[in-house]
C-alpha cells in the first residue's frame, strides 16, 4: 500500500504483487506513481528483506517498521 503519512482515508490496497519463497524482485516506485513522501507498506507472511535505491542527490531517509497487519 502507499498513501499519503496523516491520510487516514487513503487507498486500502494498491497493486499486489505474489512472490514464491526464495525469490526477488525489483520495482520502480516512479512508475506506479508513488511519490516520495509517500508511506510505502510491503507485508509479508514470513521474514524479508527489503532494500532501497536513490538516484537523486540530498538527504534520504529511509526508515522501515514491522508491519503486523
């Protein structure tokens, strides 16, 4: 899910994506649209990793926050 931080209202689903254990994936946030300051959810119903990349100068801050949905 990605929504706005302080929207309470925002989407309750965004597009889904099913991986098989032991496999990757990579995806550009750009292209779904997903704006920087934009909360980004990613559950799961067992342990993962999740990395980030950033191609623009600055700052960035990436913080990440078990999700127990």
């Amino acid at each position: 899910m990605a929504s706005v931080p302080g929207d309470v209202d925002g989407p309750t689903s965004a597009p889904a994506i099913a991986l098989a254990p032991g496999k990757t994936a990579r995806f550009d946030l750009d292209e779904w649209g997903i704006d920087p300051s934009q909360v980004l959810v990613v559950s799961a119903d067992g342990p993962i990793v999740v990395g980030r990349e950033t191609y623009a100068g600055g700052v960035s801050l990436a913080l990440a926050v078990p999700f127990r949905g």
